[in-house]
C-alpha cells in the first residue's frame, strides 16, 4: 500500500513543478495550496532533499525547488525513495530472493509478473505526465 508520504511527495513535487518561477518556493506556500500540515511536509521535504530529489535553501528567500525538468523524474522513483521497494511480496523485496522454496514455488512467476507490472507502470510515468 502506497502510505500518504509517497501521495503527498508526489503533490509536492507537482506543486514544484506547476509552480515553478526560477527560485524556491517557500513550504508554507506548498502546505496551504495541498492542504497538508507544514509539519507533516517538514518530514517528507527532508527526505526528499537527501534522495535528491529537491533543493532546499533557508532563510529569506527560501523554499524548495526541483533539482531537474519534471520530465526527467518518475513516479516510480519518487515512490521508491519515500516508501521503500514496492514489491508485493517479501520474497521479492531483494534481487537474490533467498527463499527456500523459491525452486519448487508455483506462485513465485505471477508475483514476480505482478511485481514487474508494478515497475514498470510507475517507472513509466513522469512527472510531466501528471502535469
């Protein structure tokens, strides 16, 4: 299940992106235009900054701003840094896939379709595409 940080670094990174005029874009701004607490985004901002995904600068002056275009970014990669890997199930959550039973598992082909149906969809939309 995709939590509300990853809905809501989605709107933010769309609310960067549509409201995009060369500087940064104080978080208060964002907070009222989403209708998100500023506290909940304080949360979701930093992780963003850290992934990369936005800059951040304090002061006056200072918000947030896109590092790249829109359409240089993915759902898929914005979901990942904010909820983890988004594999259906555990066994899937690494590339080895240690499970024991991984030879003899008839389920494991249609988790594994489903697990890539799951990628590629979000790795195949921009952020433009949702602009």
């Amino acid at each position: 299940m995709i939590t509300t940080k990853g809905r809501y670094a989605i709107r933010v990174m769309i609310d960067l992106a549509e409201n995009d005029n060369g500087g940064y874009i104080p978080l208060k701004d964002i907070a009222v235009r989403q209708e998100i607490s500023k506290k909940y985004l304080e949360i979701i901002v930093k992780d963003m900054v850290t992934g990369g995904l936005i800059t951040g600068t304090s002061g006056r002056g200072g918000g947030y701003k896109l590092c790249r275009r829109p359409d240089k970014y993915t759902v898929g990669e914005i979901l990942e840094l904010m909820e983890g890997k988004m594999s259906p199930v555990a066994c899937l959550m690494d590339k080895k896939n240690s499970c024991p039973r991984k030879k003899k598992c008839h389920t494991l082909p249609m988790w594994e379709e489903y697990d890539n149906m799951i990628h590629d969809f979000f790795y195949g939309k921009t952020l433009s595409d949702l602009l």
